[in-house]
C-alpha cells in the first residue's frame, strides 16, 4: 500500500511534470473509483493544473480551483506517462481505472491491481469534502508534531501502539508497511499499549517516526513512478522480511498474520525474545 513517502514522492513528479499544464481529458476505465459525481471528472477538461498536494495518504490535485483527489488505497498506483494513446480505453478491461490527460500528451493513469477494488477518486470544490480528509490526524513530518504532541495523541489511547500509528484520525500518513519499520527502530513491541509508553519511550518513538519518514522520503524523491515501489521494498528492514535475519541483531525476523494483513517485527530488538503468537496458525491449530 502507498504510503507518506510514496504519496509524497508522486507529489513532486506531478508538481514537476504537470502543473502549469492544462487538462485535455479524462477517461473512466472504472466507473466504481469514482466516490463523487458534481462536479463530473469531465469539468476538469480545459483547466490548468495549479498545484499538487497531500493529505495524509491522499494525493490532490489543484485544477484550478477543482480538486482532484486520488487515494490509491492498497493495490491502487499512479503510472506517469510522457505520451499517452489517444484512443479511448474500454471500460473494464485490465487494470486501468482511471487515465487523465495533458495538453502536451503526456498525463498519467491511475491503475488498481487485484480482486478488492478499493482506490478511490473524488473531484471536489474543496479539500474538506473528501470525509476521509476530512477526519485526518495530524501529519508527522509537520511542524506541529512534537514530542509533546505525540505524547498527548498517546495519553489518551486505550489501542496497541501499533493500531495508534496506523489510525489515520490520530497521525495521518503512516500504513502497515511503515508502522512495523518505526516501531522496530524505536525497538517497541507493536503489541505495547500506546498509553503505557513512559516519557523515554515517546521521544524515543517520535525520534522514529520522523526519522524514518523522512528517510523514506528522501530516497523516493527524483524517481520515475515505475521504481517507487521497488525502493519501498528495498529500504524495509522487518516489514515484508519474515524469516530473514534482522539487519541489527541478527535474529530471525517474525510474522503474525491477521485476516486481511500481517505484522512483522524481531523478537530480540522488540519483545525482550517473546515471539508473539501468529493467530492465523492459533486457529489452524485448534
């Protein structure tokens, strides 16, 4: 699933290659991505791209004075393209969704791999009529997360701390993938209830976030849009890793599944060697 960084990275492809460029048209592969109807993707035709932003996971797209706005969710992309076919797709074939052109020919599609369709496009009058911007957290690269931030967003929460760094409504940007890889650098177990965590503890985890994010972020700036998945995967050190070594300690880094997802993390950095229990093989086993 794209993330802060990767979100962030197409940001600056799209602040670069299409903003002072004007829309010629867009074309819906995927009726279903499309959240909002009024204005129709089509009042975009004959707008210049103004800006580029982002919010949290979702990217926007200042069209003057409309917003479109992408959530790629977890098997969505945004491919980049100097020259697109000027032919017309056919509605439902192949994984495209959604293809927006430029003025100059070039433009991007917007892609959705797999069987759960869930990346979501909305072209709005503003911001704050997408609900899920709408609810957004504070973002953790913004100036206004500090420790002491984080500690009150911590205080109060009755979740594990990994459920509070996933939840958009309370830190906004931060998915599975990178939550396993701050929670290792903080050396926390993500079982570890987020109101427990002593003051060390919570500059030691907001030193985490920010540095990791960060990190990220710049590794995936100046890439074309084709390599931003495969640095992702490159710089994880647990996430997607299981039954590798950990490249701190050495053990062998772990997995527990769930129904739709599963963690990652390493017993001898995190949980004191206590290998969690993997609730998927739980239930096999009964």
């Amino acid at each position: 699933m794209p993330e802060l960084p990767e979100v962030e990275a197409l940001v600056d492809v799209l602040a670069e290659r299409a903003v002072g460029r004007v829309v010629a048209r867009v074309d819906v592969a995927a009726i279903n991505v499309l959240k909002t109807y009024d204005p129709p993707p089509t009042s975009l035709g004959g707008l210049e791209v103004t800006g580029v932003t982002r919010r949290g996971k979702f990217l926007a797209l200042d069209v003057s004075g409309l917003w479109l706005v992408v959530h790629l969710s977890r098997a969505g992309w945004l491919q980049w393209k100097d020259a697109l076919p000027a032919t017309p797709p056919r509605p439902g074939k192949g994984p495209l969704a959604l293809r927006l052109h430029l003025d100059d020919g070039s433009g991007f599609d917007l892609t959705e791999a797999g069987t759960q369709k869930r990346l979501a496009v909305y072209v709005v009058r503003g911001l704050e009529e997408v609900p899920g911007i709408a609810r957004l957290g504070i973002d953790p690269l913004s100036e206004g997360f500090t420790v002491d931030a984080l500690a009150g967003l911590l205080a109060g929460a009755r979740q594990q701390v990994k459920g509070v760094l996933r939840d958009q409504a309370v830190i906004a940007g931060i998915g599975n993938a990178y939550s396993d890889e701050v929670l290792h650098v903080a050396r926390l177990s993500p079982y570890k209830l987020a109101a427990s965590l002593n003051t060390e503890d919570v500059r030691t985890l907001h030193a985490a976030i920010v540095d990791t994010l960060a990190d990220a972020v710049r590794r995936s700036r100046g890439l074309a849009t084709g390599r931003l998945k495969a640095e992702k995967k490159v710089g994880m050190r647990v996430h997607g890793r299981a039954g590798e070594p950990c490249p701190v300690c050495g053990d062998t880094v772990r997995e527990v599944s769930f129904a739709d997802r599963s963690l990652q993390y390493c017993p001898t950095c995190q949980t004191g060697g206590q290998v969690l229990a993997d609730r998927r093989l739980s239930r096999l086993l009964k």
